[in-house]
C-alpha cells in the first residue's frame, strides 16, 4: 500500500516525498479510504501513530480538488477541527500547512489565551480549514466573526480530552451551529 494507490492528489504525494513518509500507517490505510469516500469515522490509535495526517490529508484531497473554495471576503470555514488546547491547534495546523503546502488550501489555527482581534481580522477573509479550540471557536462566531453555515468537514480531534476538559456544553453550541 502506497499513499499514490489510495488515491490522494499529487500536490499531497509531493508534500509526503519531501517528509520522507514512505507508506501509510495502519490508522492512515484505514480512515483515508472511508474519508474520501465522505463517510463517518470514527478512530482510535496512540499517539504518534498519524492519526494526523489520518483525517489532514483526506480533507485536503477533498478541498483541492472540489474547486469549492472560501470566498475572499466569505467568512466561513469548510472544514472545521476542533481540539482541547491550543498547543494542539497549532501543531495540527502545522500539519495541515506542511501537507498542504503545494495546494490553495487555506488554513488558520484560532484558540484562546491570545488577542481575539488578529483571529477575526484574519477570518474575515474567510478559511478552508478552520482548526480551533471550542471556545474560541464560540467567542468568535457569537461576535460573527465567523459563518459555519458552509462547514462540509466536522473533525473532533482527541475527542475524549475535549470532554474530560469539560467542553461538552461548548460542543452542542458548536453542533447547533453547524449546517
Ligand atoms: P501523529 O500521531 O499524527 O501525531 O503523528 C506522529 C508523527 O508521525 C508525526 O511527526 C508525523 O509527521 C509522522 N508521520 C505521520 N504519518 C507518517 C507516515 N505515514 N510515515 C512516516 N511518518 C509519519
């Protein structure tokens, strides 16, 4: 098995030869398929196992090549991820720029702890892949910062941390949000 027979665009094989990533990890080999076929996933696996790239590099396939891009005034998400923390924002965002570095896919990491204002500046320009932290994330869409009326892809990434962190409330306000 090989990333080029599941199917995944050239500009994301170009990205994962220069990181060296030779074939899919067992979690990559199952969820990529599913992802791409547009079904549910749901995954499980340890950390360091590419749980990443995993959901990162299906979501990228999908937004480059379905031509549907954010408009530029647009502020709207087409695929929102939602972590605990911000550490974890920034680092699945890193991963999103890396495996998408050759394609037009936007990308922006909002979380807390930091100035809103650059966040919503920012948003107004509108994103594809909006990686954020659940309160942020409702801060920023109660003051309408941000539309989800255009959210295609919904990831929850360390989902059992985002509830033992106590977001389950922040959740169902995000889910009622979403189209
Ligand atoms: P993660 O479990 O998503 O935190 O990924 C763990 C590490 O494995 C990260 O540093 C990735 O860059 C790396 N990685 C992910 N997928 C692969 C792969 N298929 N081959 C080699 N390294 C990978």
């Amino acid at each position: 098995m090989t990333f080029a027979t599941l199917g995944l665009a050239d500009t994301l094989l170009q990205s994962l030869e220069t990181l060296g990533y030779k074939t899919p990890t067992p979690i990559q080999e199952q969820a990529i398929p599913a992802i791409l076929e547009g079904r549910d996933v749901m995954a499980a696996a340890q950390t360091g196992t590419g749980k990443t790239a995993g959901f990162a590099l299906p979501i990228l396939h999908s937004l480059a090549t379905d031509g549907v891009k954010v408009g530029s005034n647009s502020v709207r998400a087409l695929a929102l991820v939602l972590v605990p923390t911000r550490e974890l924002a920034e680092q699945v965002h890193a991963s999103f720029r890396q495996y998408g570095e050759h394609t037009s896919v936007s990308t922006y990491a909002a979380y807390g702890g930091v100035s809103i204002n650059p966040q919503m500046m920012r948003l107004r320009r509108g994103v594809d892949v909006l990686v954020a932290t659940p309160g942020r994330l409702l801060d920023l869409y109660s003051q309408n910062a941000l539309k989800l009326n255009k959210v295609q892809i919904l990831v929850l990434d360390e989902a059992d941390r985002m509830l033992d962190l106590g977001f389950a409330n922040e959740l169902d306000a995000v889910f009622a949000a979403l189209p």
